[in-house]
C-alpha cells in the first residue's frame, strides 16, 4: 500500500512515519517545507491513503494561514480531481475550526474544500480536530504548552503560568498515531467526508501540569516514582525524558558505605514500596532483623551467598532454615513478616544483592527489629 504523510517533518508527522516505517507492507512518501509540488504531485499519483498533516500555525504574516492551511489543501484535491483519483485522505484539523479566529477560518476552509472534495468524487475523508498535542519530538516555546514546561522545568528554566487555574485538554501523539493508524484497514469504507471521533483526552490545569512536570524533575533525588496507574501520568512521563538534556540522562544515587560494603536505594513509589541495592564483602552478614508486617524479597544477582530464616515464635528458637543462593540462579527469596533473617556472602568476591520491600522506609515507623538468627 502506497502511503503519502504530508508535513512529514512535524510533531505529528514525524510520529507517525515512524510507526509507518516499521510496516513492510507500505511504501512511504513525504512531503514538508523542503520538498517541491513536482515531489507532492509524484506522490499524489500513487498514494492510496493520504495523512494530510501539513499546515501552518505560527506565521509570520497573518495571510500564511489561508496559503498554509486552505489553499494547500485546495491544490491537493485540484491535482487529485484532474488525475481522476480518490484515495483516502485524513486530515489532521484544530478545534479551532470552531472559532472566529485567522487560524480557525483557514482550518475550516480546508475541511470545506475537503467536504467539497468527497461530495464530488465520491472520495473518504476524514477529518480529526485536534486540541492540544503533547509526546516526544514536539516543539517547546512554539504552539504547545506541555513542551515548553517539559523542556524549561528540565533545564532549570523558568516557567509562566498566567492562570494556574486554567483547564485545557491534552491528547498523548502515540494515541492520535494510532487513531490514524486504524484507518489503513477501512480503505472499503463507504466515502463522503466526517468528522473523527475525538481522540482519547486528559482534562488538566495548568498549575497541575507543571507540578506533575516539576515532580518528575525531583523524582531523580526523592527516587519516588509517579503514579505509573495513572495514563496521562504514564504519558506524561515519558514525554518529560523525552526533553531531558543529551548530556543529562544519567544520574548518580546516593551511596552508603560501611566495613560491610556499600547500599544504595533505586526506586520508591507510593503503595508499591522500594528497591535498593547493596554490595556485600566476603564473609560479611547483613540483616538479623525481622519486620511485623514489612515484606521483602532478596534476589542475589552476582557472588554467593546464604539466606537465613528463624521464626521468633516461643519453641521456634532452635530452627534455623537456609537459602544457599547465586547470582546465575536468579532465585527470588521472599521474606516473610515474623522471621528474623539475614544474608551472607560465603563466596570470594563481592556478592551484589536487589532487594524489594513492601513499603516505603519510614524512620518514624520502622518496622524493623533487631534479632540474630544464629544464637552465638
């Protein structure tokens, strides 16, 4: 199948090319700013399906709306009509077709010419209106708000927010891709032209938006993971690293260094617990502890060791169970509230050891009590 996207080189556009061209059963065109009307026509003798995505937004000169939007629009159909072709074109439009403003009108002009298009030919059109866009590759300090917060908050830059009140709603690229993606299994679908059901949107205040930004920032230092539950957190997420400085995508955790070895903590998250991890010395012990409720799981992942159990229930005293434990096993070891237990390293080198706990380390509230597994 023979597929053009228009405005290739755009937020959208580079998007969704990039899942097209994981697809061996398409053959795909492009046409952008650097591309001439002789490319555009070549690829409009062929395309099947058209992804109509190029337009302007941020002019120069108020009259580049009705050339960018409307008038290009009107020239693809003109070409179509006179080859006597009517592939499938979907046509990426703003909400603000709705609104008496310069873009507005020319967004609604080529939705008219595009209705006039079908109405004549026969042809399908869809049309997509479109709020506010936000994933990777989208433009900061241009015509979306989430970039501009994501890339600013990044870097240590100053953010302005006018109303933090203000609610807007915010559909996610990798959605919108996959809305438009639907449509190469309907290219048998009746024609005439209709407006897209609207994508999936996330409804969030400005004030929202940069405190959920500003936490993903923190989270390298405080190690709290965002409500993963949450989509639009999920998204969000993901659109924040997208904007992180080349230089910046790693960062150090705190270590902690004793004669035992070094432990340092990866993760937290909120009704999920945390990981951390520790570097143990040969012959060296850690734990001899139990918790009342508190669960772990220990997973050795380099050296040898022995994990110990003992139950500090009266008549259990005397019971001692063992894990022997290596990293080429990957055996998961769970421990269970009311056993008092410990870890160690009975190989030559260092013994590397993830560790997962039910809950969040809370110094008020520790939950955990010192107890030997082995009487001396």
């Amino acid at each position: 199948m023979n597929i053009l996207v228009t405005g290739s080189d755009g937020f959208l556009g580079k998007n969704l090319c990039a899942s097209l061209k994981t697809r061996k059963d398409i053959e795909l065109f492009v046409f952008d700013r650097n591309n001439s009307r002789d490319e555009l026509n070549a690829a409009l003798n062929s395309a099947e399906i058209i992804y109509h995505l190029a337009g302007v937004n941020r002019p120069r000169k108020v009259e580049e709306f009705k050339e960018g939007n409307t008038d290009l629009t009107g020239e693809i159909c003109e070409y179509l009509k006179k080859i006597g072709r009517t592939p499938v074109i979907v046509f990426s439009s703003s909400i603000q077709a709705l609104r008496d403003n310069p873009y507005g009108k020319s967004k609604l002009g080529a939705e008219e010419v595009l209705r006039d298009f079908a109405a004549a030919t026969g042809a399908r059109v869809v049309v997509h209106r479109f709020s506010n866009l936000f994933g990777k590759w989208s433009r900061p300090n241009y015509n979306t708000v989430t970039a501009t917060f994501c890339y600013n908050i990044a870097r240590g830059l100053p953010i302005e927010i006018s109303d933090p009140a203000y609610r807007l709603d915010l559909s996610y690229v990798d959605d919108v891709v996959e809305a438009f993606l639907s449509e190469i299994g309907q290219t048998g679908a009746a024609g005439g032209c209709s407006i897209a059901q609207p994508v999936l949107s996330h409804n969030v205040s400005l004030g929202e938006l940069a405190a959920l930004i500003r936490s993903f920032k923190d989270q390298r230092t405080s190690l709290m993971l965002p409500n993963f539950a949450d989509p639009f957190v999920r998204k969000l997420y993901a659109t924040f690293l997208s904007f992180l400085p080349e230089d910046a995508f790693a960062y150090n955790l705190v270590k902690r260094e004793d004669p035992r070895g070094s432990l340092a903590e990866f993760v937290k998250a909120a009704g999920a617990g945390q990981i951390f991890v520790s570097r143990t010395k040969p012959g060296i012990t850690r734990g001899n502890h139990y918790h009342h409720t508190k669960v772990e799981k220990f997973l050795v992942v380099e050296g040898e060791g022995i994990i110990r159990f003992r139950s500090i229930q009266p008549g259990a005293q005397d019971k001692v169970l063992e894990y022997p434990v290596r990293g080429e096993d990957y055996r998961v070891v769970d421990i269970p509230p009311g056993y008092t237990h410990s870890i160690e390293n009975t190989g030559k080198g260092e013994m590397v050891t993830l560790f997962w706990a039910s809950e969040v380390f809370d110094a008020q509230k520790p939950d955990t009590l010192f107890e030997p597994v082995v009487h001396a």
